[in-house]
C-alpha cells in the first residue's frame, strides 16, 4: 500500500512546466524561494553602475559637448529617485527577515543544551539572506551617492567650460574679426531673407484657411484677452488721485496683466496653430518656442516701463520724477529691450540658418558696444534728474544704482579688451535680472499692502478697513503680517529660482538646493527647515483663527442681548484672546520639534535674573491676570484710582486704560489696580446716591422747602423712586440753614449732568416759591475809642 502511494505522489512532484519542485523532507527546513524583486534588484545594481560609469567616461572625454553634459545631470537625477523607489520596495524584505531572525534568537551556547537541526538551518539561511539584502542596500546607496558626485562632476564641468568660453578673449577682434564679418553680413541677411520667404510660401502652401489663421487668429485672441482681463482686471485707483505706493504697486500689477495677457495669447495662437498645421517642422521646433518667449518676455519689460514710468495718470507713477526726465528714461529702456530682443532672436536664428564665427562675433561686440550706452545713457539721466536722483541713490536703491554703474562700465570695459562674449552675457543677464527683481518689488507691494507695516520703509500703511473688534487690533494685525510674509517668501523663492536658472545654473543643481533649503539641516535634536517654518506660521494662524471663530461666537451667541453684562462679555473676550494666542504659539513652536523641557530648564536657570530685572513687569502681569479673573473692575465700569476718576476701556495683561470726562487716557498699572484702594461705583450696580447741598434763609419754612425740593427730585426722570428722595437737615450755618438733597441716580455715568440739571431747577423752584439763599453774613465787634477817634 505504501509503494502505491509512493508512484502516486511522485509525478506530482514534477510541475507542470517541466521544472522539479523541491519536495521537503519530514524534519526538513522549509526551502525559502528567492523573492524575484531581490533578483530584478541585484540586475538594476549592475546596470545602474554602467550607467554612472558611463556618464563619468562622458564627463572625461573633452569632445563631449555642453549639450549633452548639460542632459547628464537631468538622467542621473532620475537614477537616483529611481534608486530610492526601488530600495523602499526592497527595504521591507530585509526588515522581515530580521523579525523572523530576531524571533529565532541567538544561537545557545557552548556548553549550553544544543538546539534542532530545523532551527539552526532556519537561522543560518536567514542570516544569509540578511547579509545579502543588507549588502545590496549598501551597494544602492554608494551608488546614490555616487551618482550625486557624477552630477556635481558634470555641472562642474560645464561651468568650467562656460568660464573658460566667456574669459576667452577674441584674437584680432578690431584688425580681423570685425572686418571680415562686415564683409559677410549681407549675405547672411541674404539667407535670411530667403529662409523666411521658405516659410511664408509653406505657410500659403496649406492653404488660405490656415494662412488666414496665421495672420489673423493671434489678433482675435489677443482682443477676446484683453476683454476678459479688463473685466477681471480693472483699475486700482482713480484718476487724478493719490494713491500710496502699495496701491500704486496693485496698480502697475493689474495693468501689466491688461496689457500683457492679450499679447501672451496671441503669440500662443500663433504657435499652436503653427505646429498644428505642420509649419514647424524640425528645424523649427527649437526655434518657435524660444523666439516666442523672447517676445513675450520683451513685451513684458516694454509695458513694465510703460506702467511704472510714464502710466496714463502721472499721479500714480512710482518712481519720483518728472514728466520729461520719466519719458527720457523710458525711451531708452525700451531701446535697450529692442536690442536685447533683436540680439536673442539674431542668436536663436542659429538654429534655422547658419551663421559664421565672424558674424556671432560682430553681433556680440555691436549688442555688447549697444547696451552699454544706453545703460551709461540711463544712469546719466537719472543723476542728471534732481527728483529721481533723491530717490534713486537713497537707502538700498543707492547699492542697486552703484551696481548698475559697475556692470555698466564691466560691460564696456569687456567690449574695449575683446572679451566679447562676457560683455554680451553681462549685457543680456542684466536686462533680463532687472525685470525679474523689479517684478519681484512689484509682487511684494501687492503682499505689503494685506498687512500694516511697511518691510522695507518701516513706516505704516493708510488702512481704512475697519477693525475687527472680536478679533482685536493686536490679533488682527499678526495675522496680516503672517499672510503678507508667506507671500513674501512664495515671491522672494519664485524670483531666486528664476534668477538661478536665468544665470545658467543647471535646474538639477537648483532644485537640489531648494530641497535643502525647504527641508532644512539637522542641528542636535532639531531639525531646522523652511517647511517646518512655514507649517509652524500655518498652525499659528491657524490657532489665530479658531481664536478669532471662539469669540466671534461668544459675542454672538453666548452674550448676545445681554447688554447688563457688557464687562463680563468683554473679559471673556480678552481672556479667551490672550489664551488662544498662548496655545496658538505653544502649537507652532510644539511643531518645530522644541522640547518644552528643555525650555523649562532654561527658563527655571534664567528666573532669578528676571525675575529681579523685570519684577514690576511680572507684578503687572499677574495682577492683569487676577482682575481678568476676580473681577474687581469691568471693562465699562466707572472708578477712580487716587486723583484720577473715568470709565474703564480696556484691561489688558500689563495695565488697564480709563477715559476721563475730559476724553483724556489714563493708563494705570494693574499692580496700582490690586494694592491701592480703588472707588468703583458699578462694583454691583449702576446705581449711585447723589447729595446736593442747598442753604437757606433762617426764616425759611421748613415744611414749603422740603415738599420743594422732593418735587423737584420727583420731577427728573433719571432719579429713581425706590429709594426715594430724602431731604435731610445737614446743621446750622454761619448765615444759612443746611439741607442736603439725597436721590438715586440709575446710572453712575449720569451723575454730573443729573446733578447740574437738578441744581437749575432747585434755584428755578426756590424762586417761585420765594425761598431765599442768603448771602454771608458778617457782625464786625470794635472795642475801645470812641467813633470820632476812628474817624
């Protein structure tokens, strides 16, 4: 029976693809089959090494050309994310297999009782295997770092290369090159006549539809733009009247996006009808989309200009200068940018026709001898101009115009020594740089203007929007700041990686470092990063916020209608302010990974020392927290505090502001508030007893004076019945009977124009009923001598 089972379970041992399966015997370890991702990982290690070698023996060769250094960078990039998918991938077969082993533990031993076979054949394949993985990780990451280091070769290289190019001087640039290349030229306008004539019949070849739309569908889109953006878009201020910078700044903003907008379409049509017709072919396809960007970008600069010197409303101008000086220098800018305009396009027609080493020369040397004058002819007029030169040489526009005079005279000096190409390079990365960085001023005066305070001038902002009293001036104000400084630092990345790139940095090396920029450094137990910053300032704000939705439904639904507790609603209001700020900070900083131990520790060593240099501050602080807590005095209440006596405004952590009857601020320390006596007539109520004194004539009838003046106190509609008017017999005077009127009033804040209206009736009413106030009455008694010795 045994043999029969045995011919039966043998053929099943044998797969169906003809391969054996390992048949495990009765004790016998499971056999562990290889993973296929651990071989697919060991073949990837063998062909990303050829990879990087490769690229380094590209590196080596000295006929590489910058084209193909400048794509290494961009494939081995790729390498390295793709080494990094791949090792997390393989990473958790290797922390499996450390579990198992762990599970297993250490083998026994000597001496100690042996363990199964079964377990030390598992152990030592695992042990293997972990070996092997581990090993492969490791090869992955030299391999990583090795190909960061190929990629720094290669930037290196180029560089290199770059610098060499542009310190290179041109031999006989004045006695041959020049010459030979005026010799040339019109052949070379000869070919260019006759490549654009080529384009213009293929472009008719297709047919007048798409002639048509050639020539007229870049205007359509540009008018059906410009009508979409005008409405979108539309004026900042008014005409004729003036506006602060920031408003001016929006201002410019709003109109280069009218005027430029509709440009941009156009010349988008124009290249999306060229290449879905088939106009551009391959020798074009390098050339429409540089040449169209060159032209966007110049249109660019030229409504720059426009807006910011010579805009349709002279009152809006932000640069300070006249009218005249203001058109001098705007019609050699927008020279400057037509030569820089015709110098990209004479250099990207390199790619369509082709053009002698005298020619590029010539062109270079006449862009170079071109920019420098109309810079140096710029510069003049703006020193020349008494209002401009004020604001231009002033602060940091001062550095900025010293820089402008330096690459000046460094363009024309690199003309005059034959170094042709550094003046060209100069000349074109200086244009481009100025309309990048004043683009950069323009975004960040539309940022400035969300919050108060002026980054750069440090001067307040004119503001007419209304304070949000739920939130608080102090509150409102971070927030603004906290949402003008992200733009600010969305404008300052954007403009540097820009400005980077415009500089011939490669975008590889770039966003290698915008990655260490934006996820930081490790310093001790904390990890600094602009990510961790920015996320720390969003929680922050965040708790802002939900600080400001807190009181905001306090105020309307908690206190809402009860206006008898408009202190204790307003105390609350504060309390709830101060300790969402408290959280709000303590949640931002929590973020940043500080340990509040640490901070703790500090805090205890530096307590001493505080607490002896600012112990007032701490006093008032404390004593600011205990009236927000007992609540001796209300926001609203009417106290006085020794010599000064008003109405309560504000109760703040450090002291409490109290409004006189004469509108003037007293600010008093909470500290005075909590150890010096303090009169509060609305401690419990509004109401208050107010006593009038009245002196009479000694012949006076009582009985008339008393129903007198409690018909005068009856009579007055803020004196209350309950308790009721009180006419009380205050002594004999010198030349008058004492009474004092005694009512209550029903509000405190009453008290002095109640009491000036019942002393003018009180004298009205004694008149009528011929009650008399006497005057002072002296008997003068001489004693001695007779008159006539007076006399």
């Amino acid at each position: 029976m045994g043999f029969l089972l045995t011919l039966v379970a043998s053929p099943l041992a044998i797969a169906q693809d003809g391969t054996k399966t390992p048949v495990a015997e009765a004790g016998a370890p499971e056999a562990i089959v290889a993973d296929p991702g651990v071989l697919a990982f060991s073949e990837k290690l063998d062909k990303w090494r050829a990879k990087i070698e490769a690229a380094e023996r590209e590196i080596a060769d000295s006929s590489t050309t910058d084209e193909d250094l400048r794509t290494i960078p961009d494939e081995l990039e790729g390498l390295r994310q793709t080494i990094v998918d791949r090792r997390a991938k393989l990473r958790p077969n290797l922390e499996d297999r450390r579990e198992r082993l762990a599970k297993l533990g250490p083998a026994p031993e000597d001496g100690a009782p042996p363990e199964s076979d079964e377990i030390a054949k598992q152990r030592k394949q695992l042990e293997d295997e972990v070996a092997d993985l581990d090993g492969k990780l490791k090869q992955a990451d030299v391999l990583f770092v090795r190909a960061g280091q190929v990629i720094d070769q290669a930037n290196e290289a180029r560089r290199d290369r770059f610098t060499d190019s542009l310190f290179r001087p041109v031999p006989n640039l004045y006695s041959s090159i020049l010459p030979t290349a005026l010799e040339t030229l019109p052949q070379q306008f000869v070919r260019i006549f006759a490549e654009s004539e080529e384009r213009i019949a293929e472009a008719w070849s297709k047919g007048v539809l798409v002639f048509g739309l050639l020539v007229f569908a870049p205007f359509g889109a540009a008018y059906a733009t410009s009508r979409f953006v005008r409405r979108l878009a539309p004026s900042a201020v008014e005409a004729g009247q003036p506006a602060s910078l920031q408003d001016r700044g929006i201002a410019v903003i709003k109109a280069l996006l009218r005027t430029c907008l509709p440009i941009f379409a156009g010349l988008a049509a124009f290249g999306l009808i060229a290449v879905s017709a088939g106009l551009a072919g391959p020798t074009l396809d390098a050339f429409l989309p540089q040449a169209l960007f060159a032209i966007a970008w110049a249109a660019l600069l030229a409504s720059l200009v426009r807006e910011t010197l010579v805009p349709e409303d002279g009152v809006q101008r932000i640069v300070h200068a006249t009218d005249a000086v203001a058109w001098k220098v705007a019609v050699l800018l927008w020279a400057l940018i037509a030569v820089w305009l015709l110098d990209k396009l004479f250099v990207l027609k390199d790619l369509i026709v082709f053009t002698p080493y005298q020619v590029s020369v010539f062109r270079s040397t006449l862009f170079a001898a071109l920019c420098g004058l109309l810079l140096a002819s710029v510069l003049w007029t703006i020193h020349k101009g008494p209002q401009i030169r004020q604001a231009a040489l002033s602060g940091w526009r001062g550095w900025l115009f010293s820089l402008a005079a330096v690459l000046t005279g460094a363009i024309l000096l690199a003309m005059l020594l034959g170094y042709a190409s550094l003046a060209q390079f100069i000349g074109t990365h200086a244009v481009s740089t100025a309309g990048v960085v004043w683009i950069m001023y323009l975004l960040h005066l539309g940022a400035e203007s969300i919050s108060s305070v002026s980054v750069i001038s440090g001067q307040a902002i004119d503001d007419d929007a209304e304070e949000d009293e739920d939130m608080g001036a102090p509150s409102l104000l971070t927030m603004r700041i906290i949402a003008s400084l992200f733009l600010d630092i969305a404008i300052l990345a954007v403009g540097i990686t820009i400005l980077l790139l415009l500089w011939r940095f490669d975008w590889v090396e770039v966003h290698s470092w915008i990655k260490a920029a934006f996820f930081g450094f490790q310093f001790g137990p904390i990890r600094i990063s602009l990510q961790s910053l920015l996320i720390a300032l969003g929680v922050f704000a965040l708790g802002l916020a939900l600080t400001r939705f807190v009181q905001r439904w306090v105020t309307g639904r908690v206190f809402a209608g009860r206006r008898s507790e408009s202190g204790l609603h307003e105390s609350i209001r504060i309390g709830i302010g101060y300790l969402g700020f408290v959280l709000a900070a303590l949640a931002g900083i929590s973020y940043l990974g500080v340990d509040f131990s640490n901070l703790a520790i500090i805090a205890g060593a530096l307590s001493v020392g505080i607490g002896f240099g600012l112990q007032s501050i701490f006093n008032n602080f404390v004593s600011g927290l205990i009236l927000l807590a007992e609540r001796p005095i209300k926001i609203g209440d009417y106290i006085r505090v020794g010599d000064q006596e008003g109405t309560v405004k504000k109760i703040s952590v450090r002291s409490t502001e109290i409004e006189t009857i004469h509108r003037q601020s007293v600010i008093v320390p909470n500290a005075t508030l909590i150890t010096d006596p303090v009169v509060n007539w609305m401690h419990l109520d509004k109401s208050c007893r107010l006593d009038l004194p009245v002196g009479v004539d000694y012949g006076t009838d009582m009985e008339l004076l008393s129903s007198t003046l409690l018909q005068v106190a009856r009579s007055h509609r803020g004196v209350l019945k309950h308790p009721p008017p009180v006419v009380h017999f205050a002594g004999f005077g010198d030349s008058s009977l004492d009474f004092e009127l005694r009512v209550f009033l029903r509000d405190v804040r009453e008290r002095i124009t109640t009491s000036s209206a019942l002393r003018f009736a009180i004298l009205a009413a004694l008149r009528d009923a011929n009650i008399t106030i006497p005057f002072p009455q002296r008997d003068v008694h001489v004693r001695g001598g007779s008159p006539e010795d007076g006399v």
